[in-house]
C-alpha cells in the first residue's frame, strides 16, 4: 500500500499541469482485475494521486478521496490476466517450449534442487515452471522480517529466483515468442495500440485523460515480452509501464514509453525496437501490430485438426477415384481379350412379347 501510495504521488508530481489539481471523474478510467490486492493497490495509488482540497475534504480526519475503481468477474476477465488458458494452440506452444535445447538443460541442470524443494515443501507438483511460487512465499515473507526455514539458505534463494525468472521467461518466450505474444500479452496492447490511436484524435467531447490498469507481475511480462521489451526478470512489486501519447501542433502524434520499477530513481525510458524514443503513432502501430491478432478464436485453434480432416477426405475421394478407373481398366481389357468365337449365340428378349426367341 506504501508503494502504491508513493506511485500515485509520482504520477500527481510527474502530470501536474496536465490532469486537474482535484479529482475529476472524467479524467481519468480505472480498472483492475477482481483480486483483493490489485483492487486495494488501485486504491492506494489512487489516494496519492487525488488528495481531495476544498469541497472534497467530505471529513477534515479523513484526507481521502474515494475513486471509481471498475472490475469484471475473473471469470470474464480477458484483458488484464495472464496466461490465459483458453487457447489450445497457446498449449500446443508451451508443450513445444518444454522440449527446446534451452528448457531442457535448465531442467536437467536444476533437477537434484528441484528435488530438494519438492522434499522440503511437500509440494508434489514442484518443476521449472511451478518453483516460482515457492521463491515468491519466501520473498513475502522475508519482507516481513519472518525466519526462513533452516534449508532456505542464500544459495537456494539464488537458485530458486533463477527458476523463477526463467518461469515468466518460458511463459511468454523462449519458443516461438511473437506467436505467443499473439495469444497472449498481444489481446491488452492491442487495446491499448486502439486508445492510443483514439485518443490521438482531437475531441472536444472526450476529456479522457489517464487510464489506469491494476494488475499482476505476470501482466506487466506478457504486455513487455509483446513489445520484445521483457528483460527477462519478474516484475516488483508496484512497476509500472507507462505509455504516453504527445499531440504535436502540426497534428502528428508520438508515443514515449518509461517503466518505473524502482521508487528512488526516475522510470527508465523504454525504445520500441525498430523505432526511436520518440516514436511516431503510425510507426508505433505498425511495428505492434506483428504481436496483435486480428482473430484470436482462430489462432488458437490448433491448425493440425483442420489440415487433418482434409487430408483424409482428400485420400478418401482419390482413393474411391483410383480404384472406379482401375475397374474400368479392367472391364475395358478384359472385353477386348474375350475371343469372338467363345461367344455363341444369345438369347434376345423379344421386347414385344417378352419372350426369349
């Protein structure tokens, strides 16, 4: 909360002459997905942005300022959470990654501790990619000065926070990373490559300044591993990537990206590759829009089954072709071979009578 609260009073200094001294609703959008911590963070960031003055200090006990903070069921989220698991092909993805040159090392480099932790945790299902969570109930709890266990040593602490970056590094890389960008990270860029191409359009009618998403280290990696800007390591506590959108006067548009994920120095400025620090808003789009699809139902389906079916149908019919002439062929021969004498005499219906003659 302490985090947050300083992040918000980060962005009240950093934008002061841009958004209002005081809260108003619409300025500003915010939404986060439907977990207790990333709802109480949006408010803790929010309470440092909007310290209410004037006629909105409702208790003068109570510097506070209630904000709107929007969510959806997580049953329904499909922007903010990741990974997602409704994608087969995005399964398909993670199975090829788990038998690249890169993953199996890893594993076999790391099987004897992984083994360690598996026996000390009691944790049945402990591999490359699970060991995470280990190293980050250890890390919580360090930070509220709780005794490790004996064997959590600083050597185990290194080995598990290696796993753990090369987890998030799995999850959104390694293998095959802009397709899983596509899947992924790609769904919330792609909103925010459309508000940014939006917003670029003068309207008087939208006062729409700042939208605030509040969500997971894990969102932050697929958003950054979709702009090729992941580094790799977990994401700590309160980061935050930030995309600003500047209107020149002739009209144009560019786009600047910081991510701030250390509170005692400045947000490091972030260059999309292929483009400056400055980047124009049609440069910005168009080098995005590799890592967004346009139909995500349709990548996600595994492209096996359908080339499959027609296979079969395809050898089926050529199959049924293939034997309809070799009968023929057949007939054709076996008639030009029958000997004209063999043949004898016929009986021919007589067509009026319908007798033999």
């Amino acid at each position: 909360m302490r985090q947050h609260f300083n992040l918000g009073q980060f962005f009240r200094d950093r934008y002061k002459g841009f958004l209002n001294e005081s809260y108003d609703r619409h300025e500003i959008s915010v939404r986060s997905t439907d977990y207790d911590r990333t709802l109480m963070s949006a408010e803790a960031n929010l309470a440092g942005l909007y310290p209410p003055s004037g006629q909105q200090v409702f208790n003068p006990n109570l510097i506070w300022q209630p904000v709107p903070v929007h969510t959806v069921p997580q049953s329904e989220e499909k922007l903010l959470s990741f990974p997602r698991a409704d994608c087969p092909r995005y399964q398909q993805l993670m199975n090829e990654t788990e038998h690249t040159e890169e993953f199996l090392n890893v594993t076999a480099t790391y099987q004897d501790f992984i083994d360690l932790v598996r026996n000390k945790t009691g944790l049945n299902h402990t591999n490359v990619e699970s060991v995470w969570g280990v190293y980050d109930t250890l890390f919580c709890e360090s930070r509220h000065n709780k005794t490790p266990p004996d064997w959590v040593t600083p050597e185990v602490i290194d080995k598990l926070r290696f796993l753990k970056d090369f987890g998030f590094q799995v999850t959104f890389g390694v293998h095959q990373q802009q397709e899983k960008s596509r899947l992924q990270g790609g769904i919330l860029l792609g909103e925010i490559v459309k508000n940014l191409t939006k917003m670029a359009v003068p309207d008087p009618k939208h006062k729409l300044k700042l939208m605030m998403l509040s969500a997971h280290d894990t969102t932050v990696a697929a958003l950054q591993s979709s702009l090729n800007l992941f580094n790799g390591k977990q994401p700590p506590y309160a980061s935050c990537h930030m995309f600003e959108l500047y209107r020149d006067e002739n009209g144009s548009s560019t786009v600047l990206m910081f991510f701030r994920n250390d509170s005692t120095v400045d947000p490091y400025p972030l260059t999309l590759p292929g483009c400056s620090l400055h980047c124009p808003l049609e440069d910005f789009v168009r080098i995005t829009k590799l890592s967004i699809s346009d139909d995500r139902d349709k990548e996600c389906q595994l492209p096996s089954q359908g080339r499959d079916t027609e296979v079969i149908i395809s050898l089926a019919l050529s199959g049924c072709l293939l034997l309809l002439l070799i009968s023929l062929l057949l007939g054709v021969i076996c008639w030009q071979k029958e000997p004209m004498s063999n043949r004898g005499y016929q009986h021919v219906i007589n067509q009026e009578v319908g007798e033999e003659s």
